[in-house]
C-alpha cells in the first residue's frame, strides 16, 4: 500500500497556518478542527514548517502560557520530513518510528497534496488486517 492510497480515502485537505500567527491561533484552529499538527506556510511554497500539539505542551512547560502570544515561526518544527504520494506506508512507517514524528506532509513535485498521520497508517493497516482475516475465513469456510 502507498501513500497515494491514504490520501484517496482520506481526502487531500491539508490543515494550514501563516508562521505569523499566533501560537493561540494555531491551538484553536488544531481543537476547532481535532487534529493534532498544522502545516505551516510561509513566503517559500509549499511549506516552511509543521507545528503540532507535541510543539506546544513542549514550550508551554518551559516558557509558560506567554507562549501563546509568540508566532508560531517560534515553535514550529522547521526540519520537516516530508514524503511523496508513491511512498509506500511501510517505508513512511518506518520514518515515523525513525524521526519520532507522528505527522508527515505529502509533496508531489514540489506541490502540498496531503497530510499522514500515524492514526491514519495505523487505520489503513488495522482495515487491510480484516480484509486479509476475512478472506482467509472465507477460504477455510469454502472448503
């Protein structure tokens, strides 16, 4: 299974943020929409960054709640690791594990066309488990 697969059951909104806004802006919009990260856009397309829930409670413990007044170009993570939509999910699985990341945006040909997060890797895997465990239950049954 690869990336591209994701995304078409998924969809291929991406959740965004300028990395002038405020962090508190970015925590309201991650609630509003339940989501864990944010990718964050600046003046070189397609990104310059991703913020995530992690990010926050991180610098919320060290700075305190003033933190929530900073841009979000403050806390946000700009070493992103990326992946393109014919990565497979066991090599994205791999990265994940690899950098401690829980959410990687999609490029393809330089363009932003989705966002993985480990939930989604998890749910797509878990539903390829059922598939395989009823077709072996329906093959044992047939005979």
């Amino acid at each position: 299974m690869h990336v591209t697969t994701l995304l078409d059951a998924k969809g291929h909104d991406v959740a965004t943020i300028s990395h002038s806004a405020l962090v508190r802006d970015a925590v309201i919009a991650m609630h509003e929409r339940s989501i864990g990260a944010l990718v964050v856009t600046g003046a070189t397309p397609p990104l310059v960054g991703i913020i995530s829930e992690r990010d926050v409670v991180r610098h919320l413990a060290l700075r305190g709640v003033e933190i929530l007044h900073a841009p979000v170009s403050a806390l946000m993570s700009a070493s992103v690791t990326t992946c393109d939509p014919t990565t497979s999910c066991t090599t994205l699985m791999g990265l994940m594990t690899e950098h401690r990341i829980r959410h990687v945006p999609v490029l393809d040909n330089g363009e932003l066309v989705g966002l993985v997060s480990i939930g989604d890797i998890v749910k797509a895997r878990f539903d390829e488990l059922e598939r395989e465990k009823r077709d072996l239950l329906d093959y044992v049954s047939a005979r």
